[in-house]
C-alpha cells in the first residue's frame, strides 16, 4: 500500500519513492509507487499534477487501495517505470496551493451556513474551471453578503487548521460534517469554532493563507441552492478582471465605474422605449401597405421584425388574400406567420415548406407559424403552387 505523504502534511510536494507496480492502460501507463505526495482524485476535487522523475504526471487516482499515477504510454516510460526503480517525484505546487486555498475556503463555508442556518452542504466541486458548493437551503441576497463577510472574518483571524485521524473514543463524542459514509479510519480537518469536517484532501495550516473569499453567483439546485465561490489568486484574478471590464465599459460610456449599471438601466429602457415607438410607426406603415394592395390570391411578404410583428401584417394581408398569407422574416432560419382566413389549409402550406426546406413548425384554425432555411425565390416559387 502506497504511503500517502500529502495526508498529515499538505506542504510536501517533493519526495523520493521507488515503483512497486506499472500498469499498461491503454493510452496511459498506471504507475504505482510506495510512497507518494500526490493527491488522487476524490471528495470533489481534482488530483495533483507534477513530475515522476523527468515525466509529466497527467492524472492521480484511487482505485481500490492502489494510487496510479498516470502518465503518457511509450516505450521509454515503459522502461524508466520498471518495477524497483527509484524515482524523484515533484507535485506542481501552485496547482496543490489553488486548490487547498478552494477546498479550506469552502470548509469556512459550509461550516458557517451549517452553524448559522442549519443546511447541509450535500455536494462539491472543485476543478480548475470553477467551484459550485451545494447546500439543502436557500438563501436571501442579503444572507449571502452576510456569509461573505464571515467567511472572511474567519480568514482574517488566520485560525489553525487541525488534520488529524481521532481514536474510536474521541470520534464517538466529537461532532463533525460528513457528506457520506466512510469505511475505514476517518480523517478530520477541524477549523476552530468554525468548522468540524471528515475530508480526505489536502488544506492550508492556517486560514490566513486563503487569502480572500468570494460568492460569484447564487442559482436554485434541486431543492436547494448552488453557490459558485472563488478563493486567493482565483478570487484576485476573477475581481481583477471584472474592474477592468466594468472600467472599460465605464470608458465607452462616459460615466463613472459605479455607475455603469445604473447608466445601463437607462439606456436599456430607453432602447426599450424606441424599439416601442418603431414597432408602432412600422405597423402604421404595413397597414398604409395593406391598403394600397390589390386583392389576390397569395400574398409572400418578407420582413425584418419580431414575430409579433410578422403576425400583424400577415393577418392584415389575409383579408385581402383569396387563398392565404405567408409573412417571413429576413433573417436566417426565417421565422414565418401563414394565416388564411378564406378556409385555405395552412397546415397542408407548412407541410409543404417542411417537405422542400425542413421547414419546422405546423398550424390549425386558419394560422401557421414556423421556421426555415431558404431564400426568398425558393419560397415564392414554392407559395404559388398552392
């Protein structure tokens, strides 16, 4: 069995082994060492990555009671890996320290909302994309500030970070989180007066060394609430970039940066209130249209506006249409309002765009709508023949 250096001392990230087993994974070789400082993949979280000697380790994994390290199937890893080689190996530390920066910050978390509101953090997951915590509870904007800020209270008291493994009669009296069952000695990483939880990864010796911590966004998760959160130099680089946006949309404004939204409020139910006024003067326009139109038997307009507007003028047309009206947009895939108010069958008209086109969509009682991929001679030629 592998000794696990990164499980009582989260700060060895360079240390000698010898391989005791290689694997043939198809793609990969599986390497399997004595002792290691990697942190396989597990509880949510991502494993290390780093060095065997001078090869790259892609992937660390538990299977069974084996740790393989994972790394690229060749001919010469095939020899450098022989079983009883002695090898270097090196955990790339600022992957490591990211993520114990994540993990230990989420324990702050969890153990936070767990005292405060009682909910229980029932999943996790940390990768290199993002963080989303799950709790069985929701929570007010003005709660989650709240947590924020205690959350960093918490970092800034810089509290020790206790990994230990309790004995049968300690464990039987202490109070601990757990997401599930676990089979075998239990390890607990214990944040004073903040947390008490069994996990298996690797954490920061003082919550100092989180550095800050960060609610992105809040979303409804089930029957619960799925929080993203950030950490130390993700949280820093994720903060950084959203001031240099918000100062780069504040310049294209001419306004203040704290004012963007505000400005953006403005302009929006301004552009609301235009769009309004030309829908309005574009309807005025249509119905002079349909005025000045002769009867016949079909009428094909093709139109750049909303649906609600296309509706409008094919409706208008098909008091004047001895069969139907067919109203499209000009953009592509057009969206397309038939309408017939003569008994045409608009229906059999749609199955005819969806035979020749692929056209999507159908219709009853006189009115059909729907899209399709075609040019505008493709579908004049195609609304006369019916």
């Amino acid at each position: 069995m592998t000794e696990k250096l990164y499980d009582l001392d989260s700060s060895v990230t360079e240390f000698d082994c010898k391989v005791i087993e290689l694997y043939n994974m198809g793609d990969q070789l599986a390497v399997e060492v004595d002792r290691t400082a990697f942190f396989p993949e597990g509880g949510g979280q991502t494993s290390d990555r780093g060095m065997l000697g001078e090869t790259y380790v892609e992937n660390v994994e538990i299977q069974g009671c084996h740790i393989l390290h994972f790394v690229e199937n060749s001919e010469e890893n095939v020899q450098k890996f022989q079983k009883g080689v002695a090898i270097h190996g090196k955990v790339d530390w600022e992957k490591r320290f990211s993520d114990m920066q994540q993990h230990s910050g989420e324990h702050l978390l969890s153990g936070i909302v767990h005292n405060r509101f009682g909910y229980n953090n029932v999943g996790f997951h940390l990768s290199e994309s993002g963080v989303t915590v799950d709790f069985d509870g929701s929570f007010t904007e003005k709660e989650l500030c709240k947590v924020e800020d205690l959350v960093n209270e918490a970092i800034w008291k810089n509290l020790a970070v206790h990994v230990f493994y309790p004995d049968e009669a300690a464990l039987a009296t202490l109070e601990y989180r757990s997401k599930k069952e676990i089979d075998g000695p239990l390890r607990i990483v214990e944040i004073p007066g903040v947390d008490v939880c069994a996990c298996c990864a690797p954490h920061v010796k003082r919550t100092g060394e989180i550095g800050q911590f960060r609610i992105l966004s809040a979303e409804k998760h089930r029957a619960g609430t799925r929080l993203s959160i950030l950490c130390g130099a993700r949280a820093l680089h994720d903060s950084r970039k959203k001031l240099q946006e918000n100062a780069h949309v504040s310049r294209l404004l001419s306004c203040k940066q704290g004012e963007t939204a505000q400005f953006v409020q403005k302009m929006k139910s301004e552009k609301e209130a235009l769009a309004f006024r030309l829908v309005g003067l574009q309807r005025a326009v249509l119905e002079e249209r349909v005025k000045a139109a002769a009867p016949q038997r079909v009428f094909t307009a093709f139109l750049d506006a909303e649906m609600d507007t296309l509706r409008f003028y094919a409706d208008a047309l098909a008091e004047k249409a001895e069969a139907f009206a067919a109203v499209f947009s000009l953009s592509q895939p057009r969206q397309f309002v038939i309408i017939s108010k003569t008994g045409a069958d608009v229906g059999a008209v749609c199955g005819s765009l969806r035979s020749s086109f692929g056209a999507k969509g159908g219709g009853r009682n006189g009115v059909a709508q729907g899209a399709v991929d075609a040019s505008e001679a493709e579908l004049r030629a195609v609304l006369q023949e019916q």
